[in-house]
C-alpha cells in the first residue's frame, strides 16, 4: 500500500507512541509504506520537531547497520510542576484521613490516566540511566510500577510478602521495618530477575524506608544494581530515614487527625529538574 | 502558536491514542492550534482514515454543543488471531511447568508490552458495553485490569483477600473455592466502587470459576451489575464451570508433569469476532 505523508505522519506517531525507548530500524517504516529512507528522513525530522514543541518528548537517532531511530517520552519542567501541584492538592483532601492517621490514596492509584501520569514523569526523570526492570513490592505499588515500565520499555517484578505456588522457587529474605520496628518478610520468584540486573525500585508511600530498604537487601541476593528509586508519597516526620538516594511527587508534612487535616508539600523530584 | 497540518495531525494523533475513549471537544483542537473548525474536521478525517486502515481504531464523532470526537481502540480480527497464536505458544512453553502442575506465568504478566496487547484486545472486545470501572483480584490479575481500563477510560478496583488499614471500611463475603472447595474471604474497599456501577471483571487464570464467583457475589452487596468477564488463561478439565459468561484467550487443554508437555489452544475470544 503507497501511504501518503500525512497518513504515515500519523501512522508512525502513533508506532512511536505505543513503542517508547525501542530502537526501530528505519527499514521497519521504509518497509511498511514502501516509501524511499529520506522520505522517511523527512516525516521523522517533522515528527520530532512537533514532538519537542508539544512537549511529549524526542527522536533519537543512532546511525549505522545496527541503527535505527527511538523515541525517548519526556515531561516538560513546567507540565512536571503543574501535576506535581495537583497531585499535592488530590493527597491534601482531608476525607483521605482514615483512622489512626493513615491516608486514603486507593482512588489516585486507581486512575488509569493519573498513574500513566505518574509513570511518564518517572520515566522522564530516569530515561538516562541503565534500567533493565522496574520492581515494587505487591500491592499498591504495582499499577506504578506498570505505569514506569511501559515508558521505559522494560519487563516489572514484583516482591510479595507471602509465598506463592505459582511463583516456582523464591528467594526471601528478612528485614525490619523502618517505623513499626517489627521483623517482616519480602521474596521474589528466582527465575524473575537475571543476576547482575540494573533495577528501578518503585513505590506508592515511603515512611522511614524499611519496605525500599527490604529491596535493597533482596537485590543483593540476585547480585542485582539499584538503579534508582521512586516514591509517590514520602512521609516528613522521620527521625532516621534507612534510604539516602530517591525521588519523590509528593511529601507529607503533617497528619492532624484531630483537626481533620494533611498538610503537603512537593516532593524533592522538582528540585532535580 | 501557528500549527501546519502536519504538526496538527501528529499531535492530534498523541493525544488520540494517550486518551482513549475520552470525548473531546472539537475547541479543544481549535482552541489549541488557532485553527478554523473546518481545518480540525479535516484534520480528523484524515487521522480517522488512517486509523481504520492501519487497525488502529476509529475515530467516533458526535454532533451538538455536548459533542465531540472519541477515539475508539480496535484490534482487527486478523491481528487478534495473531496475538492469541503468540499468546498460545507463550504459555505452552514445558518450562512453565511447576510442582503440582501449577503454570508460571509471571513472566508474561510482568511483560508491559505484552500486557498491554492484552489490554487493547479486551478493551476492543468490551467496547461498546457500558462499563464504569474494571475489576479484579489482588495480585496477578491486577496489570491486566490496568492495561484494559486504560483503554476503555476508566478506573480499576481492586479485591483484596486480606484487610488493609490503608483501605478503610471495607465490604467482605466468603465464597467456595471451585477447584478446592476451600471456604475463603474477599474483601473491597467500602468507597471504591460507586452502589449500581456496571463492572468489567478481569483476571489472569480462572479454574472452575471460584474467585470470579465470588467477586460477582461481591459485586451484589454493592447492587453493582457484571458488565463482562475476561480472563487470560482458562483451564479445561473442569466438570462444573461456576462461571457462563466470559471471554478467555487461551484455553488450558492438558497439563502433563511427567512428560513435561502442555497443551492449549485459543480461548473462546475468537468465536466471538
């Protein structure tokens, strides 16, 4: 089928858009619209150029045999704030307020458009580093984790607390969690991460860092590399926080149970824009 | 900021395919480029055409001041037998085999690409039902569920089996297992599904039917109708299905520890397109 440019500008916008941070060889679109490579050429370098003003992110291009052209999503400083700030204002609602200062965030994690959201700024922020797989810890951090993963075109593992059948042999370990000072348990499936992995620690709410923590310790039963962390939610009032080195959306300043209110602030994920 | 047609139809085509089955304004286009309304027409009529020609999906307009556009994800019948192939050879794989028979399939789920795949072929299947949110069981089921909400719009809920604190006031019922004929407990979240919504039920595996069962019991105590069930992976050798309605895409025929071999075939997905 001969395509014309505007069916495969939309046409490749698409491909690239469903296919982030794959390297696509040039022949794959010269191919499919039976088109000469500097027509091709061209429609990217117009796709590229809209992609960068739109602020949905860029091409890249690597030359050569092995070549080929991927797209890299990015989020815009100020479109970074802009959600960053109505994310603080979604956590601060006081009907969150669930006994014994705990906070609702069910609904935001069970946004679909929210959560990809919240993916695209991760994998925005982490599309420089090397990351083989995103890992969280069942159950709330899994959409997240997706989320990231799909961005950054990497498979997810997840940690469970308790042992599955269906999971095959695992590997646990123990760890203490960081505010309840109690002796927990964390296993992964062992054929679900290769030795010597590059990791993405996601997660949806950070107190004193016990659960990240237990992660740390399971990645170094696989030889594995952290490669960074992500929080959705951190917590304020931490005496001692076990890990040094994440970005978080959102900080929590203050629960006042009594007076039915939370108090926000932006995570520390703006100042590294 | 001017736009030429081209940077029209590529950012027009992003924001088609990064909010499915939204309806948006044509002003929001207008609006956005500073172009005549008679330009986006003509601007969705192309993006449209390529849309169906590429299996993309269509492009849905409604007249009036309420109106709109609305993209709509399709999976052409072609494209779907062939992924349902993929599927089918995945799991077939004699080193999925576990003690007792049980299946891994964490690789697949924790495979964003391949999750998402999924996730647009039952998003095409259930498109034209009325559906408010997705449904599924904490933990496996849970990607999935995500990867079709995405596409239809909407929000994920997800059953517990264990009471969380951060969950607040939660609805339980007890069911039967169907394979085990084991009594056990499911819970949700008191706030997270709206009384009288129409519910998408999502899951990875399904046996005799125990879980789905028991999350249609659920869905009563909350006067909540069954819009769908889709699951990935049903098994055969079931003398009492617990459960009528539902879509699967592969079909378990035969599991074999001692000789290492397991049998499937397609799902009853495809008898529906």
């Amino acid at each position: 089928m001969k395509f014309r440019r505007s069916g495969r500008l939309i046409d490749m916008t698409n491909y690239f858009i469903q296919n982030p941070q794959r390297l696509i060889p040039l022949t794959h679109f010269a191919d499919k619209y039976d088109s000469a490579k500097s027509s091709i050429s061209e429609d990217m370098a117009i796709i590229k150029q809209t992609f960068e003003q739109q602020g949905i992110g860029t091409l890249v291009t690597l030359p050569g045999a092995a070549g080929g052209v991927k797209f890299i999503p990015r989020v815009p400083t100020e479109e970074a704030k802009k959600f960053v700030a109505e994310l603080c204002e979604m956590v601060a609602k006081p009907e969150r307020l669930l006994p014994g200062g705990y906070l609702y965030l069910t609904d935001i994690l069970g946004n679909p458009r929210v959560v990809n959201k919240i993916g695209r700024l991760f994998a925005s922020f982490f599309a420089e580093r090397k990351i083989d797989v995103v890992m969280t810890v069942a159950t709330k951090g899994i959409p997240l984790a997706y989320a990231v993963a799909q961005f950054l075109n990497v498979p997810v593992v997840i940690v469970r607390r308790d042992s599955k059948v269906t999971e095959g042999s695992t590997v646990s370990i123990n760890y203490v969690s960081g505010s309840s000072k109690r002796i927990q348990t964390m296993l992964l499936a062992k054929r679900s991460l290769a030795v010597g992995s590059n990791v993405l620690i996601i997660d949806d709410f950070m107190k004193a860092g016990g659960t990240v923590n237990g992660m740390i310790s399971l990645l170094e039963e696989f030889e594995a590399h952290v490669a960074g962390i992500g929080v959705l939610v951190e917590s304020e009032d931490i005496e001692e926080r076990l890990v040094d080195e994440y970005i978080s959306l959102v900080q929590l300043k203050d629960v006042d149970v009594k007076e039915k209110q939370i108090r926000v602030q932006e995570g520390n994920y703006l100042n590294y824009l």
